[in-house]
C-alpha cells in the first residue's frame, strides 16, 4: 500500500482530523471559548482548498483496498462539503456561545464533516456504513446540543430513533447485497451483479426488495418523502447552526451517496420509478406544509425544513432521470442551493442571536432594524424560489429542469412539470418572508430590540466581543460567493459539475 | 435422510422459538424492567443461531455486547429516571389504542410477509455456488484457530479505513456523552 | 496593443470606485470624491490612448462565455471601434466634467458620497453598453443603466415630486424595453441556427449575415407582423423610450426632478443618446433592403424634433425648457439615423452631448446663484452677476441654434442637407424645428441673462469646480463640428465611417451649399429665430400698447395652452390607459369570482388543500412511531407496487 499516496489523498480530512484533537483540547484550556470556532473554520476551509487544489482528482486512485476512491465526484464534493462547512462553523461561532460548553461543539462538528467528507468518495458499502453512522451520530449530537432545552432533546431522541430505523434499513440492504455478491466492494459488487444478471440467477424480487431498502435509506438522509417526517420536527428544536448543517452537509452527503450508489453500483428499472414518486411526494409535502407554515406564522426554521423537502424533490427529479447531465445538473444546483440556504440560515441565525426568536411574525419589518441582512435574506429566498433575481438560482433551476426534462425518461416532463408547478406554489412562502420583512411595520420583538439595546449601551456593556458579527459575515460572504458565481462563475462552475460526473470513477 | 435433515435443523427451531417469544414478551410485557430482561432472551437465542452458523465471534459479541451490556445499560436507564411526571404530558393520539395495535400488526405482518416472500424467491444455492470459492476459503478458516488472528488481521489491513473511522466516531461519542451527561457548571 | 487588449477596464475604474464608496468610503466625503473623480479621469485618458492608437476599420471584439446551455450560449465581452470609441470618450469626458461639477453642487446635500457612487455606477453601467459586443449584453447594461437612472432621479426621494418622477420614467423605459426584448427574442428565434458554431451570440459584427442568413434560410419576411420591419421597430422602441422619442418621450422632463449634473450627464448627455448608439449598432437590420423600418423611424425622429420644439417654446422651468430642447435635438439624431446616416446621428449625438452637458450645468450655475430657482420669470439680468456662466450659455445656445461654424451648426446642417436629399417633408420639418430651436433657446438666454434681475435673491458667480467644467466643454461646442465639416474634409466622420461619400470638400463647396435651399434655409431659419427672440425679449416690442409674446398668447390662446400642457399628452395617456383599465377591471372581476375565487381558491385550494392538510395532520403528528410506521409503509408501497 502506497501511503504517500493515501496521505496525499486524505490530506484535508487529516488537517480536520487534527482540528478535532486541537479543538477538544482547545476546549480544555480556551476560556473564552471563542477560538475553538474560528480554528474549526480555519482547518475546514484549509482543508477545502487542499482538496480544490490536489491534482489527485484528475484520474482516478482508489486507494486502501478500494475503501475510498479518489475521482472527480469526490474531489468535487469535498471542496463543496468543507467550504460550506467552514461557513457553517464561522456561522456557528457566537451563536453557539449562549449554550452549556459551548466549546465542545466543533469537534463534533468537525467529525461530522469528516463523515460527510467520506462519504463523498465512499466506494465501499462498509466505508459507506460506517461514514453514514460517524454523520448521523455526530448530528445527533449536534442537534441535541442545547441540551437544556426541551424541544432540543425531544428532537435529538426522535432522531435517534427514526435514524436507527433508517441504519437497520440500510444495513438489511447491505447484507443483502453481501450475501448475494460476497463482497462489499462497490466495483465488485457491480461486477458481479451484472454478472448474476446475464445468467439470470437474480431473483426480480430480490432486487426491488434492495432497491425499495437502499431509496429509502438515502431517502432518510435527504429528507425526502415519504422518509422525511423526522424533518421538521429536527429541525424545529435544534440549534439553528445545527439545523442548517443537516439541511445542507448532510444533504450534499445523501446525494453522494445517492449517486455513487445508483449511478454506479446497483442500477436498475425499479429504481427510478422508485425515486420519482419520492421526488414527486417530496415537492407537494415540502411545498404545501411550507405554505401552511407561513400562512399561521410558524417558525422560519420549520419552514425552511419544508423547503428544504420541496429542494429535495427538485433535485430528486434530476436524480431519478439518471442522465449524465442530469446529475451534472444535479450537482450544479445542489452548489447553489448550499450556498444559499447557508445565507439564509446565517440570517436566521443572526436575527436568533439578535431577539431570540424564530417565529415568522418576528421577521415583520426587519429591513428598519438591518437593511442589509434583510436585503441578503431576501436574495437567499429569491434564489431558493428560483427567481433570476442575481441569477444564479434561476439558472441552477433552469438546467436542472431542462436536462431533466430532455434526458429521454418517459415520464420525465410529467416530473418537471409537477416541479414546476411546486416551484411556483413555493414562490408564495419565500415572496410572503420577504415581504413580510421588508413591507411590513417593525413586529413587537423587534421593537423591544431596541430598548434593550439602549439599556446595553447605556450600561457600558458592549454585546459582543467580536469586532464583526460572525453569523452576519457568513451571510455576507455567502451572498458575495453567489453573487460572484452568478455574474462571472456560473458557465465555470457548470463545467466543472458536468465533468465531475462525466469522469466517474467506477 | 428427511428425517435427518428436520433433526439436524431442529436445533435452529428451539433456538428461533426461544428468540421470537422473548421478543414478543419484550413487547408485550408493561414492565419496563421484565421485558428488558425478556430481551436478553431473545439476543441470546440469536446468539445461539450465529454458534450454529459457525460463527463463533459474532456469536460471543453477540453476547457480550448485546445481550448484557446494552441491555443492562437500558435496564439502568429505565430504572434511573422516573417517567411519573413525564408521562402525564404525552399527547393522546388522534388514534385509539386499538386502532393503533392493529395498524402496527398489520404493518408488521406485511413486512414479515413480503421479506420472507423476497428472500425465498432467490435460489440462494446457485449464488453459493457461484460464489463457492470464496465461502469455502473462509469456511476453511473458520475450523482454523488463527480465526481471530483472521479477523484482527482483515480489520487492521482490508478494512483500515472503516475500522479507523470508526475509532473517530468512538471518540465524538464518548466526547457527545460526556457533554450530554455532566452536571451543569454554574 | 496592450490598451486595446485592457479596453475593459476603462469600463472596470468606475465599477470599482462604486463599489469602494458604497462599501468602505462612504463617511469620507474627499475620498470618495477622489475615487471617483480619478476613476473617470483614467478611463478618459486610457481611452483618449486607445483612440490615438487604434486606426483599424474593422472592430476589434473579444468574447468569454458567460452562459452555456446545450446550444444556446451567451457571451459577455467587449468590442472596440472606432464608434464605441467615441462613445468613450464623450462618455468619459462628460462624466469627469460632471463629477467636478458635482462637488461644488452637492456640497451641501446629505446624500455626497451616496450621489458620487450613483454616479460611479452609472458611469461603469453606460460605459459598458458602450463597449457591448452583443445585444444581449448590450440589453443588460441597458438595464443597468436604467436602474441607475430610477435612483438618480428619484436622489430625493423624500420630495414626492421626484419620488413620481422616477416611477415615470422607470415605467416608461418598461414599456419601450419590453418592446426591445419581444424584439430580441424574435431575432433569435429565427436567427437561432447561425450562432451555433462559435459566434458570439447577437454580436453586432455578425448582425448582419445573420439578419440575410435568417431572410434566405428561415424564411424570414420582409413586411409584416413577424418580419426584418418587426423586429427593426421592436428594438427600436426600446431606443425609443430611452432617447425619449414620441409618444414616450413624457419621462424626460419630468426626469428634471433630479440634482441638476444627472440632467446634464444622464438625460442630456450620455445615457438619452444611447438609443441613438443602439440604432447605430442595429444599423444593418433597420436598412435590409425591402425593409420600412427606416421611414418609420424618420418620421419618429421628426415629429419628435418638432414636437418638442413647439413645447419648449412656452416652458417657464429653466430645466424644462431645456430638456424639451434634449427632446427635440435627439429627435434629429433618430432623423437621421432614419434617413440613413447612423454616423451623421453620431456626430450630432457628439457635439449635443458637449453643448446641451455645457447648457445644463449653465442652468445649474444659475439655479445655484437663485438660491434654487427653476422659474425663468424669477431671473433676468443675470449676466451682470455671473459671467462666465452666462458666456459659455451664450455659446452653447449659439452652438444649438446653429450659427455659422459652431459645433451645433455642421451636425445639424448636415442633417438638414441629408433630409434634403431624401424626403422633401422632413426637410421643411427639420428646417422649422431650426427655426423654433433658434428663438426657443434664445427666448431662454435673453429671459434668464439679459434685462433686468426680477428675482429677490442674491445671484452670485459659482467657484471653480462649477465654472471650470462650463469653460471647458465651450471649447468642444465651439470647434468640435470643424472636425465634421467640409472645410477640413470631414476628418471626424471619415474616422467613423471610412466609406463615407462626401459630395466635395473646402470653402468653395461649402459656400456652394450655402448658395442652395439646404444651405441658406436653416441659415435664414437660425437668423429669422433669433433677431425674432431678441426683438421680443430684449427689445420688447410692442404691437397696440402690447408686447409681442403677450399678445401672442391673446390671440393664439388655444395654441400657447396646447403648448404649456405639453399637448396633453399625459392626460391621454391618463384617457387611454383609464379606459383600459376600467376594461380590464371589469374582465378580471369576473375572472376572478368565477375562476379563481370559484374553481381555484374554493374548489382546489380549500376543499382540496383541507383534504392534504388532513392527511398531512395525521403523518406529521410529532410521534416518532408513526413516523417509523410511515417510513414502513413507503417501503412496503415500493416493494408492492413492483411484485404486484
């Protein structure tokens, strides 16, 4: 084995391996606890430029004993898994502050992203377990941080349980496969797969029994319908940091997953029949309970977890074509998507830290109190809903439904056209947020905002004790990413998700 | 030789029985306690099934794991708080209990119906077959003492990269624990 | 040629001295100045460079990809000829002037280093139109440059006037680029198979041969509804609402509500002339052989220039009057385009940007000695108090009215001359419209600088910042259009177009044009004009114990109404659209009670969604079993519906 060659590839997850070590004995001596935050940012961003600018991407290696492959998909995915990380945890590094051991959250954090990080090059079913299990524990933990909270340990339960219903289902699929093919490797399996194929020794039950097993593990992991009412509930209680880690790293992971698995692996007739419907359950739940949400002023973090479900639709339906530049589109979007929905959580995470509150009501007239985080939350939902309001959005979701509405799938303009109609529907809840802020008088919340300011200011207290708020920066910084990939980067950045999946390794 | 085949298998039926009423009792027992005790049961007569498929490590990790240290970790658990208070609070589902029991026998039964259905469609023989060399290889390791050396060695070799997340994960959940269980500091 | 390879960046400076002001600079009022002022001055030097370097006659064009979907592509880029060069430099050298003119004007508003970063953006938005290599980009900046407007006009914002003012426009501008999108996307739609291999899509260089590609290929007519004559008049109505053209020419004045240097940079000079540039770069599908877009745009230009003319005559707002004068002069340059001269249109767009920029910051200088008075009736007399300001106006009403040997005089007399030679009523137009120009903008000089003072403030002469600019650009107004005339051999319009025809050169040609009636009409147009003005408003001529304009407007009341109200053309826009809207009122009522109301929101939305919502209750009931039990349920309707 050519460890040169395995330090070489798994250089950003050692650099976040070691961030794990620092941070926990950071946490140890850091009293402040301000700096376990910004190292975690620092070592997931590093680690982020280290997988862009590896040239181990180019071909593909795969490396101890094929656990792990190190292709364009994987190269691709990484970067985009630590950099939305890094915003994640630079997001997360003042809100995280009003909790008990605040410090010890980024460890966690930073070995969930590992997790994700893994499997974004799984090429293994017990490499896929086991990454699945280090994401979906670390989550937990992450999701029942506030611990003090009810609503944050009801949540961290329910997720424990439906995800170990989720791990049973998947790992039932996994020994299936097993015992049909003796082997855990992906390409071996394939191999033989196609190979009891020929000869007809495959039971047709068989096979949609492990298909129905595996769509519904990933389902779990993506949040999609039927699979996906632990979603809101999640969401709803944990920490918002938390909450936006799982609607975005924990997504682009399934995705990964997803595609390596079906693109490559097991493929078959029943799959995507099987990931349409999920694709079509996940727009008309997302998007109607999203309505529901805004109409009796819910909370925006439920009502981004219903968005988030409709998203996995859309993104579903480039999946369930399964056309190379379907998924190529695919990619591009679910780009885009992290990059918004990280802004638009950092705003929400920003106006918690502000008034403590998420409810929708409170968002009323918040472009009084900040005038430019309401401008750069209303062009995070702009974006989601797809308009071409700084088009990056607009042109995300115009390739992922015009590659899939062309992939050749017989029933893939019914698909892009229920889409469309849920995009459409979902224009309400985003438009009604955004106008809510910005048309509407200041909410009661928001207005108290102010007094207690000036008793802080009166009393000498300053708030906070950075120079520039963290939550803000990463809405900014994300809003700047979009705003420049959408001006200069979008034909850039569709090349290169193109040819991420066009040099798949198998 | 019919007769011989039902006789050699009928050490699997106790054991399955055993399993499967421990399993009910778990489920059907109100006493939290007695039926985690009832679900030693039924991990020991799993436990008992891997002994008979040879293979002993599962077997006695099986045991080890499960049916005592886990379940004396729930056991602990239910014993230590008091769901006295709590259980006022539980909202009523819109369901009746028995409308409920019904929906999950029904599920249950489908589940257990379409899997066996499944699994027996298969020719699992002509897989064996198909597949033989390598089955027998490890069936030859099996009877050997160097079985345990085997699996250390498959784990720190074939398997590093699961093997060495998975010492990752122990880590962030032993931290997680830690976190979740400590008193606050005030 | 490095700085035809970095032409882009002439665009870049203000782009990034816009940014810097709006995010870090904005509490310091010198730095952003500076920024600002600086960004502009290179940009006008690179581009001074650039056209003292570049002699080629064919564009020099450099695409990169922006958007790529199977075979459509977009291209953003930039193209440099000899045309988009001297868009630079008069955009770039009006900016500059404006920019120093603007220090000393809006020294005392709030709102400095916001204006200075408006300014910056507008600068970078138009300079991109300019270098544009294809329509679309060119639609985009075109935008931009509307979006730049809206916030100039409406700077303040809190006066309701100008808050309606920007809305006007804004609105206006809708209904004319609405026109130039329908207009672009038929293009492409029957143009769509020639950009497939590698060019650049609607690039201006191409525009041709796809226009003749689309006639013989894709059967593209000549006259009709969807034809070369369409399209030509689609993208022009953008151009339309833009320059200002009727009948969407009723944002112009209204866009007077802004500070006085957007009214000189803006809406006089650079970005009202980009619907003349458009029409120049869209040349080749307007003058198709067979195509009517031509006269239609002709005629556009001249009741334009005409009809403005007629309103201008009677305004009393200082401002008005002269954006009526913008109006009309720009209604020449789509004459002319009209007639089949882009580059005469050029020249004219190049003089009218340096004399109408001078006249507006003239009328700026004024309103800041008035102590921000706008009304003519309020002043007189003002050239005792500022000379300057009343010398470099004098020059530029002698460069519009058309005296012998200004600026103004060459551009549009050979406008004239080509109107001549075409159409026979658009000459006598365009030679009225020189007659009403002369005492129109005469009738504004004498009112404003010459008689006595009526007003009660104290009018004092400006500083530097205000006059500097004023001095310079007399210089440009006063011998720009020798470089478009006979006497030097029309080196300025050779440079534009090198195939230019010239019937003949030197003194005896020009005196030989000024002995016919192309020649000595506007000449006697500008005289009759002029002493008509001065003996009205200097000497005070009277008839019966009445002065002249008094009596005028006794006797041709209806007339002199008609003209104050601008011809009530707001009021039938009000007419017209009222009418409609009572109409569309009355269908969609019933639209919506029945389909929407009855149908959709009663039958879908509320029955049906009463129906999901049930269902979705008994899922989403917070119970974790149920969820697993649903989870259950999914695989088992998976592994069914496929055994079954």
């Amino acid at each position: 084995m050519d460890w040169n060659l395995v330090s070489k590839i798994l250089l950003p997850e050692f650099i976040i391996l070691g961030a794990v070590l620092i941070t926990i004995l950071l946490s140890l001596i850091d009293k402040t606890k301000k700096y376990t935050g910004l190292v975690a940012t620092f070592a997931l961003f590093l680690a982020a430029l280290v997988a862009a600018i590896s040239t181990q991407g180019e071909e593909v290696t795969k490396i101890l004993n094929s656990a792990f492959i190190s292709d364009s998909l994987s190269r691709y995915l990484r970067v985009l898994i630590y950099g939305i990380a890094a915003l994640i945890a630079l997001a997360a590094t003042k809100y995280i502050e009003k909790f008990e051991s605040p410090a010890e959250y980024f460890p966690i954090f930073l070995t969930a992203t590992l997790g994700a990080g893994f499997l974004a090059g799984v090429n293994d079913f017990l490499t896929l377990f086991i990454g699945l299990e280090t994401l979906g524990l670390s989550a937990i933990l992450l999701v029942s941080y506030s611990r003090k909270l009810q609503k944050s340990n009801e949540s961290a339960i329910k997720y424990l349980l439906t995800a170990a219903v989720a791990t049973g289902i998947l790992l039932f699929a996994i020994s299936l496969l097993y015992g049909i093919t003796a082997s855990t490797n992906f390409a071996q399996v394939a191999s033989r797969i196609v190979q009891l194929e020929s000869i007809s020794l495959l039971s047709v039950p068989l096979k949609i029994l492990i298909s129905a097993l595996l769509v519904g593990a990933i389902a779990f992991k993506l949040a999609a319908a039927p699979f996906h009412n632990w979603t809101p509930d999640v969401y709803y209680g944990a920490p918002t940091s938390s909450t936006l880690f799982l609607s975005v790293i924990s997504k682009i992971a399934g995705f990964a997953v997803a595609i390596r698995v079906f693109g490559t692996v097991f493929h078959n007739e029943f799959l995507l029949p099987m990931l349409s419907i999920i694709a079509v359950l996940s727009i008309i739940v997302g998007n109607y309970v999203g309505i529901i949400q805004i109409i009796s002023r819910g909370s925006v973090k439920k009502l981004l977890a219903y968005s988030s479900i409709a998203q996995s639709g859309y993104l579903l339906v480039a999946l369930a074509c399964l056309r190379l530049e379907s998924v190529g589109s695919l990619l591009l979007y679910i780009t885009i998507y992290a990059i918004m929905n990280t802004c638009a959580f950092a705003c929400v995470i920003y106006f918690e830290q502000e008034t403590g509150s998420d409810s929708v009501f409170d968002f009323a007239g918040w472009i009084q109190k900040k005038p430019m985080l309401t401008i750069i939350f209303s062009i995070a939902l702009f974006n989601l809903a797809g308009l071409p309001f700084v088009p990056a959005g607009f042109i995300a979701k115009f390739f992922l439904f015009s590659t899939s509405f062309s992939s050749g799938l017989i029933y893939a303009p019914y698909l892009v056209i229920i889409a469309l109609i849920g995009s459409v529907i979902a224009l309400f809840y985003y438009l009604y947020l955004a106008k809510l802020m910005i048309v509407d008088e200041p909410s009661f919340a928001l207005k108290q905002l102010e007094t207690v300011e000036v008793v802080a200011v009166t009393e000498g207290t300053s708030k906070c004790g950075y120079s520039y708020d963290p939550a803000r920066l990463t809405a900014m910084l994300s809003v700047g990413v979009l705003i420049i990939v959408s001006i200069f980067g979008m034909d850039y950045l569709q090349g290169v998700s193109e040819m991420a999946i066009y040099k798949i390794g198998v | 030789m019919q007769f011989l085949a039902t006789i050699s298998s009928l050490p699997f039926y106790i054991l399955a029985t055993i399993s499967i009423i421990c399993a009910l009792g778990m489920i059907l027992n109100p006493n939290l306690v007695r039926a985690g005790f009832t679900l030693i049961g039924s991990f020991i007569g799993i436990a008992g099934l891997y002994f008979l498929l040879n293979a002993n490590f599962v077997a006695v990790s099986q045991v080890l794991i499960y049916a005592v240290g886990i379940v004396l970790v729930i056991v602990f658990a239910v014993m230590l708080c008091s769901l006295k208070e709590e259980a006022h609070n539980i909202k009523e589902s819109v369901f009746s209990s028995k409308a409920r029991v019904t929906f999950a026998v029904l599920i249950s039964s489908l589940v257990f119906a379409v899997l066996s259905f499944v699994i027996r469609s298969q020719d699992w023989q002509a897989i064996a077959k198909l597949t033989g060399a390598e089955r027998q290889s490890s069936l030859v390791q099996l009877v050997d003492d160097k079985y345990l050396s085997q699996i250390g060695f498959l784990m720190l070799n074939k398997y590093i990269l699961p093997f060495e997340l998975v010492s990752v994960l122990l880590l962030i959940v032993l931290v997680g624990t830690i976190l979740l269980s400590k008193k606050d500091i005030k | 040629m490095a700085n035809l390879e970095n032409a882009w960046l002439i665009a870049l400076y203000p782009l990034i001295s816009a940014l810097l002001i709006m995010f870090f600079t904005h509490k310091s009022r010198p730095l952003s100045m500076g920024l600002s002022v600086s960004a502009v001055a290179i940009g006008f030097i690179h581009s001074l460079v650039l056209f003292l370097n570049f002699h080629d006659n064919h564009a020099h064009e450099v695409n990169f990809n922006w958007i790529k979907a199977g075979d459509f592509h977009l291209e953003m880029g930039y193209l440099v000829d000899k045309l988009a060069i001297g868009m630079l430099l008069t955009v770039t050298l009006v900016s500059f002037l404006v920019q120093i003119y603007t220090h000393a004007y809006m020294d005392e508003d709030e709102g400095y280093t916001r204006f200075y970063s408006y300014l910056s953006l507008f600068t970078f938005s138009m300079l991109g139109l300019v270098i544009s290599t294809n329509l679309f980009q060119m639609y985009f900046f075109w935008e931009l440059v509307g979006v730049c407007s809206f916030l100039l006009i409406g700077f303040w914002w809190y006066k309701p006037s100008a808050a309606h003012a920007c809305k006007k426009a804004f609105v206006t501008n809708r209904v004319g680029d609405a026109g130039f999108l329908i207009g672009l996307m038929l293009l492409y739609a029957f143009t769509k198979d020639f950009w497939v291999n590698g060019i650049a899509t609607m690039s201006f260089t191409s525009l041709q041969e796809a226009i003749n590609y689309a006639i013989h290929n894709n059967g593209l007519e000549l006259l009709g509804w969807v034809s070369v004559t369409s399209i030509g008049l689609l993208i022009f109505m953008g151009a339309m609402a833009k320059s200002a053209q009727f009948p969407l020419h009723i944002w112009l004045p209204d866009a007077m509500e802004g500070p006085t240097p957007i009214s000189a940079l803006i809406h006089a000079a650079t970005m009202v002339a980009a619907g003349v540039y458009l029409l120049a770069r869209i040349f080749p599908i307007c003058s198709i052989e067979g195509s009517a877009a031509l006269p239609v745009i002709a005629w556009i230009g001249g009741i334009t220039a005409i009809f403005a003319a007629t309103i201008a005559l009677t305004q009393n707002d200082i401002k008005k009057a002269l954006a009526y004068s913008t109006c009309s002069q720009l209604g020449y340059m789509v004459l002319a385009v009209g007639l089949g001269a882009p580059i005469i249109a050029m020249f004219h767009l190049i003089t009218h940007a340096m004399f109408k920029a001078m006249l507006f910051l003239g009328s700026g200088s004024v309103i800041l000695g008035c102590h921000h008075e706008q009304d003519m009736r309020e002043m007189g007399g003002l050239r005792k108090y500022m000379p300057i300001t009343a010398i470099t106006f004098l020059i530029g009403t002698l460069s519009i009215s058309g005296l012998p040997f200004m600026s103004g005089f060459w551009s549009k007399d050979m406008i004239i001359a080509k109107a001549f030679e075409v159409s026979p009523a658009l000459f006598w137009i365009a030679t009225s419209t020189a007659l009403l120009t002369a005492f129109y903008m005469f009738r504004i000089y004498f009112k404003t600088f010459e008689g006595e003072y009526r007003g009660h403030a104290h009018p004092h002469e400006q500083p530097l910042a205000v006059t500097v600019p004023l001095m310079v650009l007399a210089v440009p107004s006063i011998i720009l259009g020798l470089w478009g005339s006979p006497l030097l051999g029309y080196p300025l319009i050779h440079y534009f177009d090198s195939h230019f025809h010239a019937h003949g050169t030197g003194w005896g040609f020009f005196l030989h044009e000024l002995s016919q009636p192309m020649g000595y009409l506007p000449l006697l147009s500008f005289i009759i004009g002029t002493s008509v003005a001065y003996l009205v408003y200097v000497k005070k001529k009277t008839i019966n114990d009445k002065l002249v304009n008094v009596l005028a407007k006794e006797q041709f009341a209806w007339l002199y109404k008609g003209s104050v109200n601008k011809w009530y053309i707001d009021e039938a826009y009000e007419f017209v659209i009222g009418l409609f809207m009572k109409f569309f009122r009355a269908t969609w009522k019933f639209f919506e009670r029945v389909v929407i109301e009855g149908i959709f929101i009663n039958g879908f939305a509320w029955r049906g969604s009463e129906l999901v919502g049930e269902i979705l209750k008994l899922t989403q009931n917070g119970r974790v079993q149920s969820y697993i039990a649903i989870m259950f349920v999914g695989l088992l309707f998976f592994v069914v519906m496929f055994l079954v």
